[in-house]
C-alpha cells in the first residue's frame, strides 16, 4: 500500500464541491505548518479531484504563495462540483464511485510520489477520500461545508460566516417588515439540515422558522402570522432553510433551473399570502451566504484544521478526518462520516429555545 | 390660504412611498429642531398620506420619542405605497390625482390646524406635496429614495446604505465567481436610473454593468465574457439595475408577481449561459437593499434634511422641497422636481470612468 | 429559607458588572419564556445588586419592555462594577461580602416576595450570587464576560462580539503596518486570561502574541521582529492582552489612571522601538471591544442562557448557574465557579496551532 | 523643460504621506487606463520621493500587478511620511524644500525618461509636486487625506473610511455609555480641521463635539454634561477632533510620544471628570481609523481620481491636481491648493444643523 512507504517528503492538498468563507485559511495554514514545521514540499491540486484525473493540474505552494490568505473568502484552488465523481451508486448502503476515476487518481498519486493527500470537502467528498484511501492513497479529511451539517465534528468553517450574512439579511428586512406592515420571508442555504435557518432565526428574532428536520403545514404558518396580527403586530419574519418541506412534501430544491423558477421560499410567500391577505415578499440569499471574508470564528477553526491536517500526516493518520469535539482539535475515521449528515437533533435545546420564545416551527405546536 | 396666516405652532410629518435607511434620522432631526429651537407641536402622520385621510392617523412627537431613532432603519410613522394617490392621470405633463382624496387630505389639515406638513417621499410623493400645496397645504418636501434618482438634489439619503450592501455583495460573489470559475449576475434597485448599479459597479470592480439609461445588447454582454476567458480570465461579474433594457425591448420589472418569475437578472443570466456555455447564476437582492442601519453618510444627509424641513417651515418656504446642491443646502420649489427622474447623464464622468477601466456597459462600445 | 417555598410567581434578574453585548438578550430571551411559557410576573433591578439596597430600584418588565432589545448591545437594566460589594475579605479562599449589605439584599428580596433572582455577571458576581443563595436567596446565575475566562461555562456571550471588534482592528492595523514598514500594537481585553488576543491574534495573522497564561521577555519579542526583517518584512503586528506579563515582572494593568499613562502595550511598543529601531505604533482598543450589536453566536447564546436560566427557576435549581458544556446547555452549582478564573490551558491546541503557523508566544520557545 | 517634449511614453506613479484607504484603488485605475486606454508604459515608485532619490527603487506596473487591488487598503507601493522634504523652510509663505533633493528628484525622473509622474499625496506633498513641477517634472497630483482637509476639491477618499470607523465606535461606546451612566470622550484624527469629528459626531449621535475651527473651553463641556443629567440623561457622548484645541491655549498633538503621555482626548476626560464628578473614559481612535478595505463610495472616488490622472498626464495637464467638485470631476492648478488645509466653514450647515440638534460645540453658545 501506498500510505505504509518510508518517510513524508511530498504532500498535497485540493478542495473539493462547493467553497466555503475558510478555504484559504486552510491552505495557507497547512502550507506554513508543512513548510516550517516539516518541511515537506507541497502541492495544491486545482479543481478538485478532476486535478488529478489525466494530466495532472497542480502546483507547488510555499509560503510565498499563501501571504495573505487567511481574510480571503474562496479557494485559490479552484473547486467543482461536477465532474467524474459527481454521480455514484449506493451498494450496501455504501456510496460506489467510478473505478476508472478512481484509478486514475491513485495512477496520479502514485506518480506523483506523493505521501500525503488532503481533501477538503462535505460529505460526499469525503466518502471519496475513503475510496481513495481504502485503494491505497493516503489521504486525510477536513470537513468542509457553509451548512454545518457534517457528521463526526461538532462545528465546520463556513458555518459563522453563512450566518453572519444571514442574520444581518433578517436585521435588514426587520425594518422593512416593520415599516411597511409586511410578511418578510428569507430563504436560506440547508438542503439536509436547518442550523443556519435556526441560528439565524433565533439570533435574528425570527418569527417562524421552517427546516428540513421539521416538516411543516402552510396553515401552521399562516395561524402564526395571524396570531401576531390578532395581537397588534402587523408585520412577521419567516426564515426558511431551502430544504424545508412540507409535511407529506417532497423537497423542492433539486435544480438550478427549478430553482429560478421558485424554491421553498416563494411556496411559503404565496401561501402565507393567500392565506393571511397580508402582503408578502421573499429574498433567496443563495450565493450570498459562500462568498466574502471569513468571520474570526471561521478564520480560526480553518486555521486550526489547516495545521492539525499536517499533523495528521505527520502521524500517519491516513484514512481519518480532523475534527472539533467538545472545543477539541481530534480526528475520526473517514469511514465514519464519509455520506453522513448530521441534522438539528429534534430533541436538541435550540429547537426548545425557539419554541419557549414564542417561534413557530411551522408544525402543529405552533 | 391656509400657508399665508399667522405664527407657526404645530407641525406634522409622514413618510411615503418605499421605506429607505434615513427616515427615522429626519424624523428624530426634524422634532429636535422643531422642539428645542422653535418650540413647536409636532405630530406623526401614520401610513403616509392614508393617515389624513377620514379619521386621522396621528401621534404626538416630542424628544422622548425620538429617542435611539439615529442608527434605526424603516420609519416608526409607517409607510404605504398603495392607497388613494396610487393611481393617477397625466394632464399636459403633469400628474392629477384623485380630486376627492385630495380634498380629504385639506380638509384634515384644516381641522388639524397644521401649520407645516413635511412630506417625506420620492418624486411621486412630491407631486402629491405640490398638488396639496396648491390646494393651500403649507407642505415642505423631504426627498427619499435609494436609488438617487430624483430631480433637484444631488444625492438622497438611503443611496449609500444602498449602496454598501451591493457593493458587499459584490465582494462576496467575487470569492465564489473566481473559485468556480463561473459567471455571477447581481440584480440591483434602479427602476429608472442605474446610481446604484453604476457606483457599486465601479465600487466591486464588476466587469459588466447594465443601467436603464444605455441600452444592452445580450450579445455584447457574452462578447465581453468569452473576451475575458480568451485573456485566461475564467470567471465575470455582471451588475444589472432591474430597470435596464435589452435594445429595442422594454423594461421587466413591472410587478411582484412577474419579478417572482424573474425579472431583467434571469433573463441575463440565461442568455449568458446560453451564448457562452459559462455556469452562470444569479442573485436578486430586492428588500436587502432597503433595510438596516443607513450608513455614516446616509445618517449625516438625513439629519441636515430634518433640520433644514424644520427651518424652512419657520421660513415659510412651503411649495419648496429641501435639497443638497453642491455641498450645500438649500431648497427647490416642487413644481420644479414633482414627477422628475435624474437618470446618470450619458456624458458622466462615472460612464467613461468605468469605460476606461474596461468595464462593459453592454452597449456596441464594448 | 426562602428558596424552598410555594409556587413561583414573581422573578427577578440583574445585570452586574462591566457591561458586554448580548446582555439584552438574555433579558428579552428570560422574559418571554418567564411570561410566555410560566406566567410569572417579572422585575428587572437597576444597577446591579445595588438595586437592591436600600429602597429597591426595581420595574416591571413585559413583553412590551422587551421588544427590539435582541440586537442593541448595553443593558436596559444599567449595571455598575461599584458599590457595596466591590471590596471583599479573601477567608480560606473564598471571597467574604459585607455582612451588611448582604443582609440588605436578602431583606429586600424577602419583602419583594421574589421566587428567583437571575444574576447576570462575571466570576466575582456569580461569588456574591453564591453568598447569597447561601443565605437564603433564592438565585440562579448567567455567566457574563467577554474575556470568555469564567469557570464552568465552555463559552460566555459577548466574547464573539469582542472578537469580532479586536480582529477587525488587526485587518485594519495590517494595511498601515505594511505600507508604512511599521510594527503595530495592538492592545485587547484579558485581565486575566488570553482568549481574546489568541483568537483575534490567529484569526487576523498576528506575528506575535503575547497573554497572561504565558510569560514574555522583551527579548523573544524584538528577535521575532527582526527575525521577520532579516526574511525580507519589514512589519509586524503584535496582539497584547492587558494582563499580558514580562517574565519576573508583574500585571501592569491596575487602574484606569495608571492606564492613561501607558498600559502594557506601550511598555511593549516602547521596548521594540528601543530594541529594533523600527518605527513603532501602540492602539488600546479599550471599551470598544464592550460595546455595539452583539454577533449572531452571541445573540443565540445569550438568548439560550436566557431561556435555561427561567427553566433552572422552574425547576428550583437555585444555586446553579447556567453553562454551555460541549454544545449542551446545562448548569454548575455557583459553588464550583464562583471566584474562579478560566485562562487559556497551556497545553491548548490554540497555542500549539499559533506555534506551527510560526507566531511567538513571546517566551524562550520563540 | 521636461514637460513640453514629445509623445507621451512612459509614466509613474508614487504615494506620499500617511497611507489612505483607497490608494490602491487609485493605482489599480491608473494602471488600468494608462496600460488599456493609453498603451503606456507605468512604473511604480516605491517609499514616495524618497524613491527617486539615490538609486530610484521602481518596479514596473502591469494589469497583473493591480489585479485584486480595489477593496485592499493601504499602499502597494508603500509611503513614508519621513524624509529628504519632511522639513522644509517658509519663505514668502511658501514652502522651500531642501533644493538638493528637489535636484536629485528631477534628475531621476530624467533619466528614467518619465513623461508624467502622478503624485498622490496631501497639502504637503501637493507643494512637493508643485516645486518639482516648477523644476520641470511633468507632475499631476492626486488629493490625498483622511481628513478631508485638502483645498481644491470638495472630497478625498479615505474621508469615507475613517468616517465609518468613527461612527461605528461611537455607536459602540453608546451602549456601554448608557449602560453605566459615563462621559465617554473619543478622539478622532484632524489635526487641523474637524471634518470627521464633525460628520462622525452628527452621524453618530454626539452630545459633544470639539473641532480645531472652533475653540472651546472646558466649561462650557462640563456644562453641557450637568445639563443632561439634570434632564434626567446619566450619560454622554464627548467626540473631540486631535487638534481641538481650547480658547486661548495650544494645539496638543505635536509628537507620538506625548501622545502617548494623553492627547486632547485624555484632557477633556480629566477635566470633565474632575469638573462634574461622572465616571469618564476616553478611546483614542488612532491608527484604526487610516486602515481597512475602503467603503463603496471611497472606491468609487479612488478609482474616479485613478482615471482623472492618466486623461490628465494625456491632456498634458502637468502641474494640476484632480478634484471633485460639485460632483464633477476637473483638475486645478497645484499652486492654488499646495500647503492649504480646507478647515470646516464656521457659517457652515453642518455646524448649525449640530447646534439645532442640541449638541454643543464647547463655546459659548453652548
């Protein structure tokens, strides 16, 4: 195998799907630490995995390369969410790639002679980078994603600065809302799991917030707003994860182009106002929520992870993910949160914060 | 008439139209004036001019209840854009409203005894103030709106808190736009001018901007994004004010309902997609734009406005509107600025400053 | 003892010591659940415990007193780090109050009938909460500080908010200390512990830190600043906490008066100016690190500290603070946290992490 | 002379003084139009003029070398504001620079062949370019200030920036302010105008402002103070310009290093305290307020101004400096702004609109 060879002199590192605020955080953290600390050469592989399929994309990175990356929102990279390993079949509950994809990475890593292989990335690329390593590449994970939704970590990078831009979306439609007597609804990123749209919520004094581990009825909605009316207070804010659903529902989010067309957040608009005649608009902050400079929040943990990736290689660590537990810096096993989703647990105190100050998550408790 | 009789003693205010970052600091300028310097009454109109209209809609203002009102964005009095003035015929040039509620409003005034009315509102507003004042309403104009477009005052408050939030948004799709190597299209206000779409243009560093004062042509567009890939630049930002208009078509935005199913944004989005083969994605930012704390300059521009309304009414400059002409405040008269859009001139230092950056203003000049 | 009687009815809380965003908060998060979810009477006290000396400063507070306070930084409840209870004996390692003030506090609240007393405040209040409770007061205690540092609590809120505020500064010293080839210093928060310098100090890339937990020389901090020279960078930043110490010496902090005259950031900018000949520049960020509109995780924590302290009432945990262990709300006997001080553990991946990016601690490790 | 040869070929381009957000704006579009729109080639000049004298240390400026550089703040190029001209003798009111280095400068530019050389600079630096203009360098000048304190052009950029920063720390201090009954006094920079005390502390909610145009006294501050609290109001807000300064005494912000020993600021605070009993603190801006990302519409000036100079050196406008004026852009001759400080107009509305709104100016009038 490769990953059990003699001593680490050349390691790499590429991001994968989606970015996210932090990226660059890691990479510069985990050049300067494999620079100073190690002295290993290192690589940067573009566009994700497709970097390493056929003729190789990389890069060598030195600390001249990662001046001034730590505030800079994107990848330097480059990432993609399509390409060879964006379709898969599940066998035995297992995600199965494209052996020829995965060939030719391995071809490429063994080539390359390189001795350590970073991937930053959600869930599904890291259930690649177990692939990977159960084919002999020796890679370590670090979670990457906006929604915080990873399994095996208690926090992802990302996640503050989604909620920043989201929360400071609600404070802004606040006053709107308020002059003007309107429903505000504001849909925000969360496919799998609702942790923006309750942060943000309740940080933003939301009054109904919908997500994907609560199914939800229009009427719940609608008896909320209707209720705050039949108190004196004309206007409400509805926050709304895009992979809300309605109870008995299906999930609206599939494609861009559906997208366009409306997703949860204009469902929600249009029912709540035709159900309550109060006017209603809807913002879809959508992209909004990737881009821009990292909070110090995210800055730290990206940078935390960048190091304790290097040192994961350091120590052999291969076929693990680094991770936040309790406040500290581990790692677990790939084979543990490759494809898991970690959801709002229903029973988890935020859920019953929301509920005691009055919010609506859009079921029968109101 | 009632503008010509004797000593000034109470005064009243409303704001109109679409809420902008600012209301509240004229509101709170224009009581502290009125109470500490003039000793006047003064009182709130609610919901714009609906609340003179039957029963009247008022509050007392003094210090107390303006208090913390500064940073504050929307207004405490309300606001509406519907109601009795919403419709309206041209006669010769000129709007005419509806003659009965005009009469309504009088009359309020009248049994009020309000001796200064300061009305708070974009162009449509102001020709309200006009046909008001010549009905013997001593109305003093406040002009309001983010988008900058109005006649008679060089810049409006709620213009640059506007603009803050596309400009930041604009850094934010910069990050994922490069990482992604994709084309971002950011829909902004402007229904008639492109201030907003051209500052935050300029401001972002976008590489195409489309305002409703220079005609578009998609295919210019797409040129000037296969012209960056052939120079190895992968990734562009297009700005659009939803006012802007493909040449030879008409303009898009017309209602809620329509917008929902996407406005001038989309349709550029897709036409670069389409002719460029380029992932392409769009992001409308709508009430965002309107919302939240107004921004130093915003607040300063707001608060000379509230003091110069108040001084103009002890002046007994009613039929006039407040204005900042040159750095300087002054005042115009209403008939000179009722119903007038100040679009950016085509011969604007702005236009040929973003032309010698190389930025596409989608027009045959590249 | 008052604290094992009948059914709850009337609740109090108050805000001591210095003041930190997030604090409204709390209020407006404990008075919706208490009013919402109990149907108790609420009474916030004035001025911290000294509202409760003598004849009470207290209000009531409804939901109505609570509206719009999620997002304003301060206390409506005002709060003094003065008064009777800011002097105490140390008796076997436990703070010893003024018998006679609390006897005071203990009478007043028997005569209000009070069922809970919330008290919002640092180490040193949470002592005197125990004190109470000790002596029949019914309290319940929310950990308050920005320095993060208190006992028991993985996290206390307003400590993102000062985070933010402190790395912002370092952003903005970066672009100066580079243009000018200048060493800037930059003074935080952090008496006693020096998680404020640490996290802003990695999230804003710091080239040295310097805090309380670990001793510096002068001598390690001017061979890292010329170490950077002699690579070629001519700038450096170093993040200070105000309880940071010379290795032998002790805290400079002491008083406001003294503070004036140079805290220990110019001590440090005066020694590296001697020691370097570089040009260089010291900022006390002081009360700005306080104050302003808390960030979204500090206004869901405090909002969750707020809703747990009204259930640790229903549940009659009194002599319990409320805490946030590992993601989970819960709550500490006040026994185990009064007095006590959390700094930064010296084995902290924090601390290691700032080593591998090459930033000094300021001691012989460099 | 130099000025008045041939086709113009090659042209640089230097930052002089105290940096600026938005200087690199104005590089990135000088670049942008001298190398898109003009063909030329550009050179930058690094550490001001200290770089054309001795061995020139100059680089040459692409559009790769400004790609990124729009939202950056300070300079790429670097600046000083120490050196051959840091001294200079007045003679018949003009200011003589060391003719040595005035010597040293023009033979550089000489021989390097340069047909336009942009100087972005202050009043300071503008007499440098005009003395060297005099000398036969094609020079044009860029205004240059924070403080907004430049004759000739009704705004600079940075203006915007720094005004921001204060705000927001005035926006800061007032929660704690109110949170604890304290004098909170913050010191803003303007040495010789009081354009950002002013528009800061309007926009900010000020109770007191002190600017070098207006001298104040200290009673007339403390009064103001009493006078709230005898209101009922516990606490205020005191914003003082570095070079206000009192009636009948001396301007206080000569060197670094007896500011650190307490600038204007520290006064006020002592003798505020001391005067009216309250609890007072003082926040000294400083360097926080000259760095950072510059705001929209400071970009946008930058950027304007960038394009001015090429169309400037172009037109053979040697000797000017471009200016903003009533929203145009235009140029004006060096010899009608070098060495002039555009203080606040006493007979301005900004003055006024702060005395309408009850906040004193620390005179007489209260």
């Amino acid at each position: 195998m490769m990953t059990s060879s003699g001593p680490i002199r050349r390691v790499a590192l590429l991001t994968s799907g989606g970015d996210a605020p932090g990226l660059n955080a890691v990479i510069r953290a985990f050049v300067k630490t494999a620079r100073l600390e190690f002295g290993w050469d290192v690589y940067g592989v573009e566009d994700g995995f497709e970097g390493l399929i056929g003729k190789p994309k990389i890069r060598p990175l030195d600390l001249s390369d990662v001046r001034g990356l730590l505030p800079m929102g994107g990848t330097i990279l480059g990432s993609t969410n399509k390409g060879h390993f964006s379709s898969f079949e599940i066998v035995e509950g297992r995600r199965v790639h494209d052996p020829a994809a995965l060939n030719a990475v391995c071809e490429t890593v063994r080539k390359l002679r390189i001795d350590g292989l970073v991937v930053l990335g959600g869930e599904g690329s890291q259930a690649i980078a177990l692939d990977l390593y159960e084919n002999g590449v020796p890679t370590v994970g670090v979670p990457k994603t906006i929604d915080n939704d990873l399994g095996g970590t208690d926090m992802t990078f990302g996640f503050h600065t989604a909620l920043w831009v989201a929360t400071d979306a609600i404070d802004r439609l606040h006053s709107t809302a308020a002059s003007h007597d309107r429903v505000m609804v504001l849909e925000v990123m969360g496919r799998h799991a609702g942790w923006i749209a309750l942060y943000a919520g309740i940080g933003g004094g939301a009054d109904v917030i919908l997500i994907p581990e609560i199914p939800f009825t229009f009427e719940a909605v609608a008896d909320k707003i209707l209720e705050r009316e039949a108190h004196g207070t004309e206007f409400s804010i509805i926050v709304v994860a895009e992979g809300a659903t309605p109870a008995g529902g299906t999930a609206v989010y599939q494609s861009e182009h559906e997208k366009r067309l409306g997703g949860i957040g204009q469902s929600v608009a249009e029912e709540v106002q035709r159900r309550t005649g109060k006017e209603t608009r809807v913002v879809v902050l959508g992209h909004l929520q990737r881009g821009g400079s990292p909070t110090p929040s995210d800055r730290v943990l990206a940078t935390r992870f960048g190091v304790a990736a290097a040192k994961a290689i350091a120590e052999r660590k291969f076929g693990q993910m680094v991770a936040l537990r309790c406040g500290q810096l581990t790692t677990v096993p790939l084979r543990e949160v490759a494809g898991i989703v970690r959801g709002v647990p229903v029973d988890s105190d935020l859920i019953s914060t929301a509920r005691a100050l009055g919010i609506s998550m859009g079921d029968e408790r109101g």
